[in-house]
C-alpha cells in the first residue's frame, strides 16, 4: 500500500488502514515497525490494536497453543521416526490420485498393462520431480516422477521433446520424440508449466502451453501409432482446444502440481487401479479472455462493450473445460428423492413486499431465521466399475439484480461400487444459499423461480412472502 502502490502517503497511513479494515496479521515486519507509530500520531486506536491481538490469540487457542505440555498432547511425542513413514507415503499418493482430473477419454483409458510391450513417455514434465512439489514446497521422502510411475507397469522409452518447459524453438527435440511414438504401443505425453512459468509474483501472460509445446503435442500425436495420453502438469489453466478436438489425442488428464508420489498415482489413474474423481477448481478460459485487462476485475458480463465477465458465475464466453468439469470410468445417475416446490418468507407484519410487488427482500433479520430446507438426492453407480463421486448443488436464482447465472451451493462425495446406490443430503439456508447482491452491494434474497441442478437434474423451487 505504501511502498508499491503509494496508496497512501505514510506508512503509518498504511499501517492505520490495514488494521481497521481487519488485517490481523502482517507476515513480515511491517505492521511491527509502523503501528505504535500510527497510534501515536492519532490514526489509529489503542482497541484497533486490542482487536487484531485479540484475533490472533482467539486462533491460536483454537489451535490448541495453550492446552498445557504439548508433550502431553495427541501430537506431542512426534519425531523423525514419524517421517516418510509407509502410511504418510501411502497418503500422498492418495492425495495425488484424488486431485487427478480426467478432462477426456475416448474409450482409450483405463490402459491393460499385459499388451503394452512399449510405452513412450515424452515431454518436458514427464521425468520431473521438484516440478510437482509446487511452491511453498517441504522436503519430500522420495520422488516417484511419471516416468518412474509409468516405467514400473510397463517398459517405457523416454525422450523429453524439450529440454524444459519453454520450450524454445532450439530447445525442441523433435526427431526423436515422434520416432519413439511411432514404434511404441501407447505414448503417455506429460507437458505444461512449473515455478519458471507460474510462480507467487510472476504471472503468465499466455494461456497457451508455453514455447513450442502445442507443436510438441500435435506432432507427437500425429506420429503415435497407439493411442496418445496427454498429461498436463500445472498449477493454472491453459487453452488445449486443440487438444480437446484432436481424433489423434486419446484422452486429456490434469495432474496439478501432484506431490512427491505423483508419478505413482498417475500411473495408477491411466492403469486403472484408481477411478478419477478430481473436478476442475477453476474455468479453462480460451486464449482470447487475456485480451482483457486484468485489471478490470467485474464480475458481471458487459454486453455493449463484449465483456464476458468473470467466473463460472457470471462468465458467458466459449470455455475450454468448465469449472467442476471431470470425467470417471464409471457412470453415476441422480434421483431427487425430496425438495419443496414452494418456499415461503415469513415477512414481518406491515412489511411492504406484503403489499408491494417486491423483486427481493433482505437477507437479512427474523424472516431469516430457521428459514431452511432439505434436499436429498439418490445417488447410483450405474456403471461397472466402483469409485468415487463428486456431487455439485448449484442454483440458478431468478433474473434479478444482475445475478449470477448460477452458483454452487454445496458438494459432496460418495464412494459407490458397482450398481450400489447412496443418499446424498444438501440443507439449504434459504437467506445464505437463494440470495443475490443487489446493484447497491446489499443481499437480497431474490423471489420467484430459483433453479437447482445436479447434473442434468434440475428442480424448481418457487420462493414467493
């Protein structure tokens, strides 16, 4: 605020506004050096400073810092011997293997280990080990790296195309990466970004797979003479439509950044020894959204000037892949087992939306109160291959207050075997979940037809006073 964005003409200014408008903590030594000052020059108040510490030491009680010998507590005797043991190991696989989002698959995938007698594994991530411990990084036990993963199902030729991500045009090894795609049974290509590309205070300025990637890819696949697995490894979105669309690419996977034993869990998603079940977190934008400033942060779409907006909320451009998008090898049916139809807000008496035609009524006060109610839905494998789901409850509110065209209330995640069927609850608060923000910045709970879907289940409810 003061150094960088001279958004205020002393530090102390800097110091004053932060703090009142609820910054707690400074990791660093600025708020240290800065606020007895502020307080002193009257821009700040001795109970400004008494709330923040208040704060700080609310989390830290919660955090158990004061519970007496932390020698006598659950996770008091911890050592080394509790490091990299088989089951913390065990964990981080599972961890890489549930965050593993499957984005296509043409029927290519799970892969049989028993025909492959070759397997090609290229790109400039496909050997990589720092690259998938990502940033703010530990120490690792071990590294299993896709080639490692891969190499103990089947036997694997490696070539990396690139020498790193760049891939600059000097840097591409094309010859030998097309010749080993097109002698081997099935080519595995892992791709993407690391801390060079994507990292805290460095942003990308392309959505595009850096460097000559795409070239890469397209000339790897079209040389495959089995079918072609892209992997992509990154922490971002990028713009893979041609990917997407491409006869010559079987199957897409996004690993993020996977962990120490990423290698071993991507092995076991393409084998087939763990279903996927990873959703995308955020929206695969095209390259053409960087045409927008990102400096223009509205959220709402701007049909007169083309603004598409922002967010799976609001965003009404093409996607590549959508947020929560995700494929299984299995397939799961929903049933809505009990919603109401109609839901009534209890307005107080002489409230004017008794008497008035109202769009919306506050979210907030008595009408709020308790004012709630259940969805169940039956959830069934109803393919032949057990594994788990994510279950997204979103909402399209009326076209009110400029809302979004849909928000997510809730998910949850069910683990299913074949043909097994399972509950899943959803309590929806109606003056939380059903409401909007108003062109004013107040929420309002918007009255009519509001839409849930799961899936291509959708149920209409009808808030009304």
């Amino acid at each position: 605020l003061y150094n960088n964005q001279h958004y205020t003409k002393t530090p102390e200014d800097a110091a004053a506004i932060s703090i009142k408008a609820g910054l707690d903590l400074n990791c660093g030594t600025f708020l240290a050096q800065h606020t007895v000052a502020a307080v002193q020059a009257g821009k700040l108040s001795e109970s400004d400073v008494d709330r923040a510490i208040t704060n700080n030491f609310i989390t830290l009680m919660r955090l158990g810092f004061f519970d007496g010998d932390p020698r006598e507590l659950p996770f008091g005797n911890l050592g080394p011997s509790d490091v990299c043991t088989s089951s913390n190991q065990e964990l981080a696989r599972e961890a890489a293997r549930q965050g593993i989002v499957l984005l296509k698959n043409s029927g290519a995938l799970p892969l049989s280990a028993n025909p492959i007698k070759s397997m090609a594994v290229i790109g400039p991530n496909a050997n990589a080990s720092f690259t998938m411990i990502g940033n703010y990084e530990g120490t690792p036990c071990k590294y299993t790296t896709p080639l490692q993963g891969l190499g103990a199902n089947v036997a694997t030729v490696y070539q990396p195309g690139c020498t790193n991500v760049a891939c600059s045009g000097n840097s591409l090894q094309l010859d030998a990466a097309t010749k080993a795609a097109a002698s081997a049974d099935v080519t595995v290509l892992v791709v993407g970004a690391d801390q060079s590309i994507e990292r805290e205070s460095f942003d990308r300025t392309s959505l595009l797979l850096p460097g000559q990637q795409p070239h890469l890819v397209s000339a790897v696949a079209n040389a495959s003479s089995g079918p072609c697995i892209l992997v992509v490894m990154s922490g971002g979105p990028f713009d893979i439509s041609f990917a997407k669309s491409s006869d010559k690419i079987a199957a897409i996977l996004w690993v993020g950044y996977p962990g120490e034993a990423g290698g071993a869990a991507i092995a076991d998603v393409l084998f087939g020894y763990h279903n996927p079940s990873g959703r995308l977190p955020v929206t695969w934008y095209p390259e053409s959204f960087t045409k927008i400033p990102m400096t223009d942060m509205r959220m709402r779409p701007d049909p007169s000037t083309g603004y598409p907006g922002r967010t799976y909320r609001f965003y009404n451009g093409h996607t590549v892949f959508a947020f929560g998008d995700g494929l299984s090898y299995t397939s799961f049916a929903h049933h809505l087992m009990s919603a109401p139809s109609h839901v009534a807000v209890p307005l107080a008496e002489g409230h004017t939306c008794l008497t008035e035609h109202c769009l919306s009524v506050e979210a907030v006060g008595g009408h709020c109160e308790n004012l709630a109610f259940d969805v169940h839905l039956r959830v069934r494998n109803a393919g032949k291959m057990g594994g788990r789901h994510t279950v997204f409850l979103f909402s399209s509110p009326p076209s009110v207050h400029n809302a979004p065209a849909k928000h997510l209330l809730g998910f949850e995640k069910v683990s299913l075997e074949p043909g097994q069927a399972g509950v899943v609850a959803f309590k929806v608060d109606v003056c939380r979940d059903l409401s909007v923000v108003d062109e004013l910045g107040s929420r309002k709970v918007a009255l009519g037809s509001h839409t849930l879907h799961v899936g291509d289940l959708k149920h209409t409810i009808n808030l009304r006073v």
